[in-house]
C-alpha cells in the first residue's frame, strides 16, 4: 500500500474504533429484548474493536517506516 492509501485507511479504522466505543459506552436500553440484543452484540463489538486495532497499529507502523526514510 501507498502512503496515501495507508492514511485513508488508518483514518477509516479511527472512525470504525471511536463509533464502537460510543455503542459501547452508551448503556443498556431499558426494555429487556433490547438490552439481551445489545449484550448479545457487545462480544462481536469488542472482537471487531481488537481486530481493527491490530490492524491500526500495523499501519501506524508501516507509516512511522515510510516517514523515517
């Protein structure tokens, strides 16, 4: 990948990580269905969280490489 190409996914990755910590972070709803769903959910959240932080960090890498020659 190009450095453009890097930049544009790094920041797609910042978005996907920022509206799963809002999901996450915004409570339980008060009906209990909506709260069983939302808790069922909340374990994919948190694998997709880790996956896409992975991959973040392997792109900040190759962007800190490419800056540094």
């Amino acid at each position: 990948m190009d450095r453009e190409a890097l930049v544009t996914r790094r920041d797609e990755l910042r978005k996907r990580l920022a509206a799963i910590q809002k999901d996450i972070g915004g409570g339980l709803e008060k009906d209990m269905e909506d709260q069983a769903q939302q808790l069922e959910n909340y374990d994919t959240l948190i694998e997709i969280a880790r996956v896409a932080e992975q991959e973040l960090e392997t792109i900040e890498r190759q962007l800190r490489e490419l800056d540094s020659k």
